[in-house]
C-alpha cells in the first residue's frame, strides 16, 4: 500500500469521533472511475457536516502516484483538530489523508453469484446522516462480525423499523415483476455511487419495504463502485436456514453489464 | 497537554470507521475519580465490540504523568490495525493512546445554575451500541453545532421515538413529585459514569418518557463525571422559546452535593 506518509494527530476529530468523511475509489491505469459522482456524494457530506469541501486538484492529487492495472483509492476527509469537546470548532481546517492498494475484483462472484446472508443487527434511523459515507461505521462493523463463513458473501441490514436498507458495504437491487427496484435511503444506509450512476442509467424504483419483497424477485444483486455487481443465487436467514434461491438468468447478466460497463469491467458471460 | 507522542496510523480502525471506545476520566492530584465505574464502562464496550481489554495497569500508566492539581485524562482505545474492510480481525491487537490536559470547573454554572435547550436532531435507535461510550459521535457533533450561543449549556436530545435521553455530552436526571428521575439508556446514549455512581447511592428511577416529564419537574439537573451536576434554571425550545424556568432550592444542592462528594468537589452553597 502507498500512503500519505503521515497518519492522524492524536486530537482530530475524526479519530476522536468519527467526524469526517469516506471515499473508495476504483482506479484503472491512474484514471478514477465514477469520479463525479464520488466528488458530489463528498460534496453533500461536507455539506451536512459543514466541513469545507476540497478543491478537486487537491482530491484528484493521489491519483498520479497509481501506476498501470487496478487499484482502490481511499480518500479520508476530516473537520481537522480542534473545537471544545464535541463542538466544532467555528472556522475549521479540515484534514486530508489517502490510501492507494492495489485490486482484483472477485471474478468468480461475478459469474457464479453469491450467497448472502440476513443480519441480526438492525441500523439505526438517522435521516440527516443517511445516505453519506462519514466515518461513523460501527454499525457496518458490528454486522460484518455477525459471521465468518466465507462462504457467505455479504449480509442484509434492515432498519430499526424492519425495512430492507443495504448490505454491510454494498448496495441491494432486485427485479421483481419486471421492474427494478432498490431500498429508499432516506432514514439510514450509504448511497454508493455505483448505485448513483445507475438510477441515472436505468428505470430503478427506490422502495420502502421489508425483506419479503425478496422472496418475490426474479433476480437480486449486491454491488458497488469496486466490486461491480454479485447476482444473489441465495440468502440465508440470520441462524443460516435458507430462505431465497435464484437461478442466474439473462435478467441477472443485463443488470450486471450495465453495472461493469460503468466500471470499466468485462462484460459478464452470458448464462 | 501532554500526550503520548504518536497519533494514530493511517490504518487504524478507530480513524477509519470509529471502531473503539474512549473515556475521560476526571484526576486530582494524579489520582482519578470514579476509576472503578470508567473501567467498567469500558469493559463493558470491549464486550459487546470484541475488543481485548487491556490491563488496568496499562491503562493507569498515564497517570504518572499528571502532576499536582485537576485534570483530565482521556483514555482512547481502538481495535487497532488490519481486517478486511468493515470486517474486524479475528485476533485484533488494539491500541490505546491517551492525553492529558489542566482542567479547572466552571464554578458560576454550579452557582448559578444553567440555561439549556432542546435539540433538534433525533439520536438513532442502537440498542447493540446503547451506554456504550464509543467513537461513533457524529450525532453528538450535530447536535452540539446546532447552537453557538455560550449562554446555552448544554443541548437535550430525544430518540428518534420521541423520548427524552441525555444531554449532548452530560446525562439529565430530574425530580417529580419528590422522586429522582432519568432517562433509561437501552436504545441510545451514554450511560455516565457519574451516573452509574449517582445511582447506587441515591433511589434514581430510570424511565422512558417524553420532554413534557420535565414541565411537571420540581428540579432538574445535566450532569457528568468531569463537570460535575449543573442545576437547570431554564430550558428553551429549539427555536429559542422558553419552555420551563426552575428557581434553585435545597433539592438542587442536595443532589449536587451528592454527585460532588464523588468527585471531591465542595459541596455546594446553600441557596
């Protein structure tokens, strides 16, 4: 990994109470994909949490350290030190650190779909911090704990109110009489960017439900800007019984392609 | 401020997602109050996140720095490094860093009493992380920013339900009908420390109740471990209306003479 040499002084505020923001980036020969809707999604965090945004030279500037092939840019933004306790302070100097690795996306996930899983944890409702990527994630954190079969691919989190939301670090979309359809994000959950750029590209209904929706889907995926898109071949309830199996078919593939397209990947083979 | 020297890496859990715990713990003379009662808090925390507790002679080392005098002696402890993504590592080796700085008791808001308001932001339903005094503070940063005046001592917040909790960074109690009350902490907030040791000592109700409880209080109090119990004189709406005035009486400074005993502050005088 390549790195900002520095880390983070012991009183920023992001180390001290998750007070900043979040960027993963995919990068292909030093190019950004997605880079537009990576720079609003910070745009509207720094709004929401009043942290002056960067200039986009400043975000942009890591990318001349990535050579050839793929890697993942992390972009970490903070309100910088200072302020009494949780009071920021009035006139702050936000701070800015990377990280550049290099990446191989899971190919197999792509062509054979995935198995996923329902987690216990439920997110909390919190409509002015849904959809950012802030660095408040213990949530995500405490979900992605709940198992360590690898087998398992992701897991699902519902609300506090019982609505389908996300999955731990990825985006949840299914089809379901015809129609493509992703969780509203409104009260919790990120907004990933691979999900931006697909609403824009694709008639996609964002709903309100509960995780029976699924049970009646022709075709679900998880995805993101990184990864792509993992059709779901079948989800698990939280005690690991089976509760949903799906046969990938061409439905799966066309969403997936659109999803690869914007990524730059290959597109998928068909079934 | 006198700090262990180095801040935190880039990779660090506690930067990246907010994935530790902290206190701040109250020294005199180099030896800190309520000791028993922060190291309970924070085994509790590395319970439910999965995170090694360290040794309590780890965790006291700092307080051979302090010299004579009032201080504040911030613990932070993180998962440490590694994991992939929000996935914790099956062995983490976690990190504590802490700093140490003067403090002295803003003695005119024991006098004199405190104005505070109602916040507008809705803390979240977490019952996994409720009581915990984790990294994940965003709502507390929202909620603290939403008022600027220094006349205004503290900000109350309610859960996404509607009921009453804590204050942004003090937990509230009050007296009704000659009972002492506070809020019950099993969806959200931070359970004090001073709290926990107010409540062994005097009979403190926890209760689940809206604002409108406070209009029927004789007395109420927003109160930690670090200040101290400040007795509220008047609290106004989000908006700047006043919503409820109390003058201070013997109940007042009974409780507060309690919670300063704990604290090895004077007791207070008598109105």
């Amino acid at each position: 990994m390549i790195g900002a040499a520095a880390g983070w002084p012991l009183d920023d505020r992001g180390a001290a109470y998750g007070d900043g923001l979040f960027e993963t980036i995919l990068v292909r020969d030093g190019r950004p994909r997605l880079w537009d809707e990576h720079l609003a999604r910070l745009a509207r965090g720094c709004h929401v949490l009043g942290i002056p945004m960067p200039a986009e030279h400043e975000l942009a500037a890591p990318l001349a350290e990535a050579g050839e092939g793929l890697a993942v840019l992390k972009l970490t933004l903070t309100r910088g030190s200072g302020g009494r306790g949780y009071r920021p302070p009035a006139d702050p100097a936000p701070r800015l650190r990377w990280q550049l690795s290099p990446f191989a996306p899971q190919e197999s996930r792509w062509e054979e779909g995935v198995r996923i899983r329902h987690c216990r944890l439920r997110l909390g409702i919190q409509p002015l911090l849904a959809g950012l990527k802030h660095l408040n994630r213990l949530e995500n954190v405490l979900a992605r704990a709940e198992w360590s079969d690898d087998a398992i691919a992701e897991g699902l989190l519902c609300d506090s109110e019982g609505r389908l939301v996300e999955a731990t670090a990825m985006n949840l979309f299914w089809q379901r009489d015809g129609q493509l359809e992703t969780p509203r994000l409104a009260r919790c959950g990120v907004a990933g960017t691979l999900r931006e750029a697909l609403m824009e590209r694709l008639a996609i209904a964002e709903v309100d439900v509960g995780p029976e929706a699924l049970l009646a889907a022709e075709a679900v995926w998880v995805a993101n800007s990184v990864q792509g898109a993992w059709p779901v071949v079948r989800l698990d309830a939280a005690d690991g019984q089976p509760v949903g199996r799906w046969s990938l078919g061409p439905a799966h593939r066309d969403f997936q392609a659109e999803a690869h397209r914007l990524l730059g990947y290959p597109p998928p083979a068909s079934t």
